[in-house]
C-alpha cells in the first residue's frame, strides 16, 4: 500500500470521528461547545487538504466560516443553519463513501445551502469537481434536505477516547504471533511432568538410603550373610538409582532449556509485532503533508520548495496522528504569513521561491519536530498590537520578543489582515499549543536566523524499546538516551580546571581541543559519589538541545535496547525523568533528560567542597556512626518500592521493604530488626494499608510505631480513614515530593 492509499485509509475513518462529532453537538442538550465544533471542521478540512479531496475542503470552509459566525453571535442556530449543516455533512460522508470507487461527485447544494446561510444576498458557488467527468453521480441521489436529527439523542459525558488507525495486516501478524506464543506454552507442562516424576524418583532414592543406613545401624562385626547381601542390594540399587536421576536431570534441563529457547523465541516475536503497532515511520502520517503545502501554494498563486527530513523516525502511531492536524496547520502557517513577492526576496538575498521546511528528530529521551520557512519572520509589532486589542497585554505594559511570541498559541489570535483559506481564524498555534500540552511537551515559536520563522515542538518519546546506557551514580543505577552521548571517557582528576568557580575539563574534538562544564551526575541527582578520592572520572560526553557537557559517574556500565516504560508516578522530578526501565527482571532504572540534567548543571552553584573528615572521641579520625533509623518500605509496586527506597538511602535511612501489608505484618511481629517507621501503600494485595495500621495500632507493641501512608487514594474520605485508624501522616503520590517525605519522616522520628 503507498503512501497516498494509507492516507485515504486514515482519512476514511478519521472524518467519520469529526462528522459524528458535529452531530452529537448539535444534537445534544444544552449550549453548543463551539470551539470544539469548529476546530472539528477545521481539522476537516486540512485533512481534506492532505489527501487531495477539494469538493470535501470546500465544504469544510464553508462550514468553519458558518461555526465561526454563530460562534461570535453574528447569527443564530437557526433551522436553516442546522439544515444546512447536516446536508453539509451528508454530502461528505457520501462523497468520501463514493470515493473508493472513483465514481465521486460533490452535488452543490451543500455549498449553496451554507452560502445562503452566510450571505443571502451572495451568487451560488459551485462545489470543486473532481477530475472525472463521466463519473457517475453517486452521492446526487442523496436527499435535498437532511432527516432531522433524532430528539431523543444524548451527549455524551464519556471522554473522547484516542483512536489507532491500524492496518489489517498488523492485526494479522499480531494475531499469528500471539498464537505462535499460545503454541509454544504446552510445552512447560511437559517439563513440569518430567520435574514430578524427578521428585517420585528422588524420593524412591531417600528410602533406598534410609533402608541401607537402618540395615548399616543394625549389623554388626559378625554380621549375618544374608544381612551383607541386603546392605549390598540397597547399595546396588541406590548405585542404579543415583545413575537415573543423573539421566532424568540432564535430560530435564535440556528439554526445559529447549522449552525455554521457544517461548523465548516467540515471546520476542510478539512484542516486535505489538510494538510495530504502536511504532512506525513518520512518513506514513506526514509523508503527504509537502505536496498538499504545495498544492495550497498553487491554488494561491505562490512558488514554495518544501522539503522533509526525518521521516524514516520511528514515532509511537498515537503521537503522530495526534500531531498532523497541528503540523498541517503550521504549515498553512508557514505558507501565509512567510509568503513574500520574489522581488522583496530576492532584494533581501534569497531564493525567489518560499522554503519551507519539515523535520523529525529523536534527540535524547525527546521527540523534537520542526516547521522552519525562510519568509518575513515573526512581525513582533503585529503581534504586539493584536495582544494589545485583545486585552493581552495590560497598558503601559512592555514584553520582551520572547514573551511577544508566545502570545500567537492565544485561541484566536491572528494578525491576518483577512480570512481565507489558509489563515486568519487564529486557531493553528492554538491548536499546537493544546496539542503539546496533552502530550506533556511544549511547543515554541522563535525567529529564524538569518530569516524567516521556527515552530518547534518538543514532546517526550512515548514507550518503546530504546538503546540506553546504563550508568551507577551515588549507588543508583539510572539509564541515559545512547544518542545523547557523543564518547565515553575517563578524566584525571588533576586534569580538570575551574572556571567561575565551577570545574571544566578539555576534550579533544575535531583535532580541536574544546572546553566543556563538568557535571557530577550524584551532585545533579542529591546523590553524592561513590568513587573513591582521587580515582580516574568515568564520564559522557552528553549532548542535549540546549547544550552540552561531561558528565561524571559512578561507573560504566553498558548499553542495551530496553523497553522504555513511562516515568512513574512519583520519587521523580518531571525535569529530569523521562522514563523507567527495567534491569534485569525486577530491578527498575529511571531514564534521565540530557535537557533536564544540562539544564540544572546552569542553574547550579559552584560545588561545593567535600567534607573534611572529623576527629572522633578516640582519636582515631573518624566520628563513630550513630545507628541509623531503620524504615519499613510497604507497597506491591516494584517500582515504587524501588524508588522510595533510593530516595530514603540517599538521605541516610536503612530501608527494609516488603511487597504488602501481610508480609510487613508478620515481619514486624517476628521482630527480625528494630523498625523505627513504616511508610506504606493502602491499595495492596491480602492486607491493605488502612488494614496494616489498623492492626499494627491494636498491638500494644506498635501502638506508637510512626506509620506514614503515601498512596494514590487522595479523596478526603480515604485521609479521615487513614488518620483515624491511626496513621500519623498521609501523602499523595499524585502531588508527590519527596522533601515532604523526608520532612515528614524527620519530624515524626
């Protein structure tokens, strides 16, 4: 399937999504949500755009126009504007429906019925044809006018839910793969057989054994012939036994290894094919973004060169349907307001024909994705007036050229003379802005030099399986993106110098020597080092989007391709932490943000001076350690506990852990050390933590035993409960912070 197909394919269901969008809004109970309707049409019509269907982004147009219009009480949801909305509608679906075949053809009283809307006085205007006279006229035996929509409709309160427009044979492969899987699994219990029939024999050989010794314990000096020849039987036969066992094992482990080997190979098989859902080239979602660009230059009578890069990235699928309507709207962005006659361009050196220009990179933990074009550039007076005229800027008030670009992600802020096809409503960079938000990233519009525009949105890479290396850092493991680091290196400590009182260190590059900051990861983190005084600095030459430098570590460890889970809930700072991965089979790593990390190292102070080592009573140049206050970690979440005790080691603490509230009981009353605190999770498998501290303060033992619940109950009933059974702090993973659990934890002990 090409490109051009996938993308009809795309656009079968996705306008569907919007049709039946409008609909339900207009049909529902109550005021209209008139942003989201028109954004709905908007987005309509670039997809429209995208895939080549003019008579269906005419219509789209229209409409937005008439949405826009009753929007700003210019005029009413009146009957004939509901008519001739849902006749809009119809014609497009049916258009869309007839398209497949080829035998399309937009009917215009859709377009007529939306311009006596909007200007009755206004000359009919003909729908686009398509470029096949003789197709026959599908979709004009739909009726003239719409059936009403149904009274009895009602909206929906359901979120809208994200959709994955999968191919069917994707599905297919999964579903071989999965069955592959299911295949293989018998064969476990073919080995759990062989293990039992193991144990009969083994225990077959004990009693041999305990035969053998009561006769040895029985006999004598003068034994009986005939108790010699049983002892000599016995031993025979454990000798036979002994060999079979060894048989059975050896055969056991092969099998099992084989067994083992399969599901391996088909588990592996299975998440390849799963992951192939969720990532795929972003050229199967933007790869008709640069010709629809220049169709809408020729449609207006302009000449742009549009080129990509980047779009072989795999991205997660969900990501980049999420971005095309923003994308597509930057780039009729980038087309309108960049446009320049050739004479002015070439009066300021460049080419006479617009450049405009689309990349995709993965840098780091971070999906970065550009729309750069060489035109006018951002006219900072426009915007500074718009902001003015709408209030966005208080008088007297003065905004710098950064603040000024922000304000164009204002919903409906434009500095269009005029609306037209490409721009003026104000809705693109809004879009954008809510788009990245939603994908927990930014978006920023910034002056290119030495011309034109830059739309840059930043976004965290969904999960996927990623190469990471792997480092030690105040004895925590974390994993760093493999494409953040340039070189790996080792650095002599006398080889360092300071600069502004922060240390520096000269790398060659190039046949260049070049100076960069020095960052100790432990120091970055709240960690320390761990290395030892004076030994060589393992560090990563770490490159980010906002700069440069090394970064010094416990230890090297390796690089691997993991699986790149989300960053967990809590015990992480969204600044630096962009994901966790899973080492081995149940130890988790955080995956650190170059960004994040270099953007701290410019905050930092200078470093400080390690601590001198103390005098103690006796004499001997150390202060004896205090016992440090031991704390019970509860909660089944193996990343959670994992966390939680990093960050209360880091602070000094022993920590113990347990997987539930049952374990910790019984580990508690077994007294196998002294517990100075518990910190638990409430929602956990036999014994809950309400149940923990409700059992733990009926025990005399414990009734002054300082327990701290942190889970993600947050509801004020669940804290009342917690409370009244007797927990002396609760916390919420939601607003999490991990000085409020270390105070809490000082001031408690």
């Amino acid at each position: 399937m090409d490109i051009r197909q996938q993308l009809l394919a795309a656009f079968e269901i996705e306008h569907r999504e919007h049709l039946d969008a409008i609909r339900a809004a207009l049909a529902a109970e109550g005021p209209v949500d008139w942003h989201d309707v028109f954004r709905r049409a908007h987005s309509l019509k670039g997809a429209a755009r995208a895939v080549d269907l003019p008579p269906v982004e005419a219509v789209s147009h229209q409409l937005e126009t008439l949405f826009e219009r009753i929007s700003a009480g210019q005029r009413p949801l009146d009957r004939a504007a509901r008519a001739a909305t849902h006749l809009a509608l119809d014609r497009i679906e049916a258009f869309v429906a007839a398209s497949a075949s080829g035998q399309a053809r937009m009917p215009e009283d859709a377009l007529a019925a939306l311009n006596a809307c909007l200007d009755p006085d206004a000359p009919p205007v003909s729908a686009p044809a398509e470029p096949s006279p003789d197709a026959a006229p599908a979709a004009a035996t739909a009726p003239a006018s719409p059936p009403a929509a149904p009274a009895t409709t009602e909206p929906s309160s359901e979120p809208a839910q994200a959709v994955l427009r999968i191919p069917a044979s994707a599905v297919e492969s999964l579903s071989r793969a999965s069955h592959g899987l299911w295949a293989v699994l018998p064969g476990q219990g073919s080995v759990a057989e062989r293990i039992a029939r193991l144990s009969a024999n083994a225990t077959a050989l004990r009693r041999r054994t305990e035969t053998a010794r009561r006769v040895t314990d029985s006999s004598s000096v003068g034994a009986a012939a005939s108790e010699t020849a049983t002892l000599r039987q016995a031993l025979a036969e454990i000798e036979t036994g002994l060999a079979a066992l060894s048989r059975e094992a050896a055969d056991l482990a092969q099998g099992h290894k084989a067994v083992v080997l399969s599901v391996e190979t088909a588990a592996r098989r299975l998440r390849e094919e799963t992951e192939r859902l969720a990532l795929v080239p972003a050229e199967t979602v933007f790869g008709g973004l640069a010709r629809a660009v220049r169709d809408m230059a020729r449609a207006d009578g302009q000449e742009v060169d549009v080129t990509t890069r980047g779009l072989d990235v795999p991205v997660d699928r969900a990501m980049l349907q999420a971005l095309k309507d923003p994308v597509l709207h930057a780039l009729r962005n980038a087309l309108s307001h960049g446009a320049e006659s050739p004479e002015a361009r070439q009066r300021q050196g460049k080419p006479t024909s617009l450049s405009i220009m689309l990349t995709v990179e993965a840098q780091g933990g971070r999906l970065v994705l550009g729309i750069h074009d060489d035109g006018r550039g951002p006219d900072l007076a426009a915007i500074e007036a718009t902001g003015r005229g709408r209030g966005l800027i208080a008088p007297g008030e003065s905004l710098d050229a950064e603040a000024l670009l922000a304000l164009p992600f204002e919903p409906g802020f434009s500095t269009a003379e005029a609306v037209d096809a490409l721009s003026g409503r104000g809705m693109g960079l809004s879009v954008a802005a809510e788009v990245a938000r939603s994908l927990h990233g930014q978006v920023q519009l910034a002056r290119r030099q030495p011309h034109g525009t830059s739309l840059i949105f930043t976004l965290p890479l969904s999960a996927a399986r990623r190469p990471v290396l792997i480092v030690t850092a105040g004895g925590n493991r974390f994993a760093l993106p493999s494409g953040a680091a340039e070189a790996l290196t080792r650095l002599d400590p006398k080889s360092l110098s300071t600069v502004a009182g922060r240390p520096v260190a000269q790398v060659a590059e190039g046949g260049e020597a070049v100076t960069l900051p020095v960052a100790e990861l432990g120091d970055l983190l709240g960690l320390g080092s761990g290395r030892a005084e004076g030994a060589t600095i393992p560090t990563v030459r770490l490159r980010g989007t906002r700069g440069r430098c090394l970064l010094a570590v416990d230890h090297l460890e390796e690089v691997r391709t993991l699986l790149v889970l989300p960053a967990p809930p809590i015990g992480s700072d969204p600044a630096l932490v962009t994901g966790t991965v899973i080492l081995g089979t149940d130890t988790p790593a955080l995956v650190l943000d170059p960004d994040g990390l270099i953007d701290r190292l410019g905050r930092a102070g200078p470093r400080a001076a390690r601590p001198q080592s103390k005098t103690g009573e006796d004499g001997s140049g150390t202060i004896p350690e205090k016992r440090r206050s031991t704390i019970l970690v509860v909660d089944d979440s193996i990343t959670t506990r994992t966390l939680e005790k990093s960050i209360l080691e880091a602070a000094g603490y022993r920590v113990i852990v347990c997987v539930d509230g049952q374990e910790a009981l019984d580990r508690l009353r077994a007294r196998i050390e002294p517990v100075d605190l518990v910190v638990a999770d409430v929602e956990m498998p036999r014994l809950t933590g309400f149940g923990l501290v409700e059992a733990l303060r009926a025990e005399e033992d414990f009734a002054r035993l300082p327990i701290v619940l942190m889970t993600s109950r947050g509801d004020e009933e669940d804290v009342a409960r917690g409370l009244e059974l007797g927990a002396d702090a609760y916390l919420t993973k939601q607003k999490f912070d991990q000085r409020e659990l270390l105070d809490t934890i000082g001031q408690l002990l």
